[in-house]
C-alpha cells in the first residue's frame, strides 16, 4: 500500500491547478456555472480506513453523471442483470455524453450503455417504487449508506436549473418511449433524473464510496456487503470503459483506474483493493471532465503505480 502524504498531495493539487486556465466551467445547467474554475480538492480513503486529503474538501460537489453509477448499481440490486440489460446495453459509443445519434443509428434502437445520458435516463426509469419522491428516496438511502454518511441530500436549485433547461435529455426521453425502452411520463422522470443528478457531497464522500467499490461493494469500516461482488464488478468495469465519456480509452491508457466523472467537475475513482478517490474541479475539458482533476489523477497514477493495467 503506497503511503498517501498530504504534503505531497497539496502539491500534486498545486501542480495540477495551473492547468485550470484551459478548461471551462460548465455552464449549459445554469447553476453549474457559479463554479470557481480554479476550484480543487481531493480526498483519498485507504482500505485501512484512513482518510488524506488536500484543498478545501468541505465543499460539496452535485454527482451529474456520477450518479449513473450508483442508480445502475441499485437497478442491478432492484432487477437483476438481464431485465437491465434488456434495455441498456454495455458497448462504448465513442459519441459525447448526450449524443442522440447512435438511437437512431443502431438497430434496435436502445441506448448503448448506461453511462450516456440516453442510457442512465433508461436506468433511473428502472429505479423501483410507486412515486418519484418514493424512487428518489431509495435511491438516496443507498447513497447515504454507500457513503456512511445520513445527511447527504440534492441541491434543489441545481435539480431546478436542470430541469428547467433539460430540452435535450427531454428529446432523448421521447426517443426512449417512442421505441418502447421506457414507458413513464416523460416529465416525471426528468424531475427524478434532474434531482438524482444534483444529489450533493464532498470529495470524502465521494473517497467513501469509491472505496466501497474498490473492496468489491464492503462497507470499509464494518465489513458489510453493500452490494453484491457481481454489481461492483459490472460498475467497476463500466468505469473503466464508459466513466470518461468518449475519452475513456485515452483515460484508461494514461491513468488506468475505474473512474465515473461528472460535468460538475467531480471525479469518483476506484483503485481496487487498494483505495477511492474523490475530486472536485470545476475547469472541465471539450469532453466534459475535469481538466485539473484528470491532471491530478494522472499525477497519482504514476507516482504510485495505481493503474490496474
Ligand atoms: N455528463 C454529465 O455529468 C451529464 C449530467 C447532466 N445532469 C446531464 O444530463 O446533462
């Protein structure tokens, strides 16, 4: 097990901070667009359960696209593996992250994994109970035990903004009805998307429960499964071949860790067996991840030999 210093992360954070000019705050959800670019922290949690971090880790991140991680986790836990994969499929699409082109390219028209908007819209249709306030709070509950942590909620003026500008993931939701992917209102589930996209934490929740994946889906202080080995393999290894959006493939051969980014500019990684990652930096890339954070996870990698490949 490397030993993680603070020292060396604050400079490693200090490094990587200069790039923070060549990246932009995504502001296409109106409310992200606050964000201060130049904005970095990163929390690392060891599989012996000690926690360094650097930069000022008590802000609190909305998951975006990481949260597409976690409601498939819990759709694979709700359903099991085939009903999921009846209507999502596991290829990389090489398109960026909203992309609606493949739907209507590729035959039958389903998404083709669950890390693209189109794809997670599908899962958080799957998210089990009879109302979005019901589905929601499931699927907080699973993130609050994931993390350890009781108190964590969504930001209701990021859920807000999306949802008053979401006109493309709307599309997309049309598309999915008109081919018989999902069948609910359309509005109902851009309001349990919109609120899952903006649940909020901090880079050591975010730490928590990368961790949780790197130790197969226990618990790192009591040892409990929190989701079956299977459900944290198939996350893991959507991370490593979707997390990045349509730069995973550059991702896995430069950093070579299973990681889910969102456009808030948060970064949830898991080394396996060994530690989780989280990182907040707003400055993003034309990809859509985090310009610094990917700097930064790219310093740890070769400083620590943390890829998996
Ligand atoms: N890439 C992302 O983080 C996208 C999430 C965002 N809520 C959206 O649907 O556009």
């Amino acid at each position: 097990m490397p030993v993680y210093n603070k020292e060396e992360l604050v400079r490693f954070v200090e490094e990587a901070k200069q790039y923070a000019r060549y990246g932009k705050v995504a502001d296409y959800i109106p409310a992200l667009g606050k964000a201060n670019p130049n904005e970095l922290s990163i929390a690392v949690y060891t599989a012996d359960g000690k926690v360094v971090d650097a930069g000022d880790v008590t802000v609190k991140v909305t998951l975006q696209s990481i949260s597409k991680i976690l409601a498939l986790a819990l759709v694979l836990i709700d359903r099991g593996e085939d009903e999921v994969f009846r209507k999502v499929g596991m290829e990389p699409t090489g398109d960026p992250f909203n992309s609606i082109a493949k739907l209507e390219e590729v035959q039958p028209s389903k998404p083709l994994n669950p890390m693209i908007n189109a794809g997670a819209l599908a899962v958080t249709h799957m998210i089990r109970g009879r109302s979005v306030e019901e589905r929601l709070e499931r699927l907080l509950a699973f993130i609050r035990r994931l993390a350890g942590n009781e108190q964590i909620t969504y930001s209701e003026e990021v859920a807000q903004s999306e949802f008053e500008t979401a006109f493309l993931n709307r599309s997309l939701c049309y598309f999915l009805k008109q081919h018989g992917i999902i069948d609910e209102d359309v509005e109902e589930l851009m309001d349990l998307y919109t609120k899952q996209c903006a649940v909020e934490m901090t880079c050591i929740d975010l730490a928590r429960i990368g961790l949780v994946f790197a130790l197969d889906g226990r618990d790192p202080h009591s040892g409990e499964l929190l989701m079956p080995l299977d459900v944290a393999r198939i996350c893991k290894t959507f991370m490593v071949t979707c997390g990045m959006y349509n730069a995973s493939g550059e991702f896995a051969i430069k950093i070579g860790i299973p990681a889910k980014s969102g456009v808030s500019g948060g970064i949830l990684a898991a080394v396996p067996g060994r530690c989780g990652i989280g990182i907040f930096g707003p400055a993003l890339d034309d990809k859509g991840n985090s310009l610094t954070g990917v700097k930064l996870l790219e310093r740890l990698s070769k400083t620590y030999s943390l890829s998996i490949f």
